[in-house]
C-alpha cells in the first residue's frame, strides 16, 4: 500500500503487530492484527480518532475475532459515524450481516485458481526427511494421543508406492508439534526445484515464525 503511494511505510500507512510497529504523526491508514485493535479498545472505547474499521478474514471466528466482532458491534449503537467492513473470500454474508441487524452487503467476483493438495507422506517423499525417534517430533511413549502410532505393516499397504523413509516417519510422528526441521526442509525443496515464486507460510504467532527463520538459517542453502 505504502509503495502504491510512492511514499515509504510510516507516514501515510503504517502498521502495528506485537513486539514491532511502524508509524508516525502522519500514519492514516494502520494495518494491525486484532489483539492490537483490542487493547487499543481498551484505552480508547469509542475509538475517537478513527473513521473506518476493516476486518479481514473473519470466517476463521477465532476467539480474539468474534470478540472483537462483539464490542465493534456494541460501539456502532454508540458511535453512528463509525464505519465497519467487514472481509473475507469465504464469508458467509448473511449470517454476519444478521448479526449486525442486516446491514447491507457486497459481493465482488473473483476466480479460484487451481489447488493441488500435498498431505505429508508427500513432503516427506520429495524432501527425504526423517523423523527419528526420541526427537521432539516423534511420539513421546507416555504422552497420550488421539491417534495412535499405526503398524509400519499397515502403512506399508496404505502407502505401497513410497520410500522406507516415509513409512518409518508416519508410523512415529507427532502430529500434533510443528516439526521446524520439516518444513525449512519443504521450503529449501521447493526454492531449489521450482520457477520462482512467494511461498506463504501460516504459523501461530511470532515465536514460531523466528523458530522457522532459525531453523532455515541452520541450512544456509539458499
């Protein structure tokens, strides 16, 4: 957006997430996530010195959204001037705009692209990763799970036409941990092998985005 404007990030837009901000006297337009806007709701209420909130992505109805969602609503009995949109590729319009005494609603036509599905016999198949026991990737004997470990004779029927390595790994890992090696493992695969491109990467939040980013500087292949 800053670019768009000719302008750098900061002045006219900036942004505010957790442990980081960027933005000035000048800043208009703030992009922040949605634990940021709350506590600023907490200061300041009625968000007095703003005109237009946009929420984006609010079918993922995650606690911090729907309680957002909640107080915004609140605050628009209270302030008339307020402007809220609300965004997203899969929302469904009319519940929301139900719950906000059926306001208004606009649908803006786009196209799907095609979407292949990669599951992680996959991964491990192209990258030759290997999940060793005792790791903190595989399945702890005394941890409890709700999927049991499966006989590598049961994976090798399931999975005849992958490598030893795949089979070996399905039958201890723990799914339930973010497995850092794997996926700086993923991306150095797909960085070396296809045509460049961006790679988006969803993770919790910023402690595990920095495992990554140490994780790949570890490799130091690309």
């Amino acid at each position: 957006m800053a670019a768009e404007r000719c302008e750098r990030v900061g002045e006219t837009v900036g942004y505010s997430i957790r442990l980081e901000n960027k933005r000035s006297a000048k800043t208009r337009l703030l992009l922040c996530t949605t634990g940021i806007l709350l506590r600023r709701l907490q200061v300041d209420p009625d968000l007095a010195s703003v005109s237009h909130v946009f929420v984006d992505e609010v079918h993922e109805r995650d606690l911090n959204t729907d309680f957002l969602l909640i107080i915004l609503k609140a605050l628009l009995l209270r302030r008339s001037s307020l402007k809220l949109v609300l965004m997203s590729a899969t929302l469904n319009a009319e519940t929301f705009s139900k719950f906000f005494g059926g306001c208004p609603t606009a649908a803006i036509p786009g196209r799907a692209h095609p979407v292949r599905e990669f599951r992680l016999e996959d991964v491990l198949q192209v990258t030759g990763y290997e999940v060793q026991e005792g790791s903190d990737f595989a399945l702890k004997k005394k941890k409890k799970s709700t999927t049991p470990p499966r006989s590598k004779a049961s994976l090798k029927k399931l999975f005849s036409e992958y490598k030893s390595n795949v089979i070996n790994s399905l039958a201890i890992v723990d799914e339930s941990v973010i497995n850092y090696e794997l996926l700086a493992a993923l991306l150095e695969y797909i960085t070396l092998n296809h045509d460049q491109g961006a790679i988006l990467v969803f993770l919790p939040g910023m402690q595990e985005i920095t495992k990554l980013v140490d994780e790949l500087y570890k490799t130091r292949k690309f």
